[in-house]
C-alpha cells in the first residue's frame, strides 16, 4: 500500500478548490499553504478513519502533527507499522 499516494490523491480530490495540486511537495506545510484549517483538518481524520482505519488521540488532532503529506503518512506508520 503506498500510504503518500493514497493521501495525494485523496487532497487532490477534496483540497484542490483551495490549492492543492500536484506540485505541492510531500513535506511542504499544508498550513502555511492555506490548504488546512479546522474544517479541512476534520475531512481528513474522516479520510485516514475510513481509509486506514486510524484512530488517533487527542494530541495527535492537533494541525501540525497533520502539516504535511510526510506527517500525515509518519503518523499512519507510528501507529500501524504493517502498513
């Protein structure tokens, strides 16, 4: 399973409206680029839940631990190393 690319494509089909594209490098800030916020932030705990099957903790909510393609595919790994 190729975790990044599963999370690419999912961004391109949600955030593209607010400027995702495939240019966006995988640990460019999603913040700092606009693409994220609170709203955005809870698409994507949807996308991983029903995706990967993630749950993750309250600490782990928080935008920055979700501020890139590479954060967001780390913290998958933390949690689920088999994928």
């Amino acid at each position: 399973m190729d975790i990044k690319r599963k999370i690419r494509e999912f961004m391109l089909s949600e955030f593209k409206n607010v400027g995702f594209n495939e240019n966006i490098l995988d640990d460019e800030s999603l913040v700092n680029a606009d693409i994220l916020d609170s709203l955005s932030v809870l698409k994507l705990i949807s996308f991983l839940d029903e995706e990967f099957k993630i749950e993750l903790e309250e600490d782990e909510l928080n935008p920055e631990r979700l501020d890139s393609i590479d954060k967001i595919a780390s913290l998958i790994k933390k949690k689920y190393p088999e994928l």
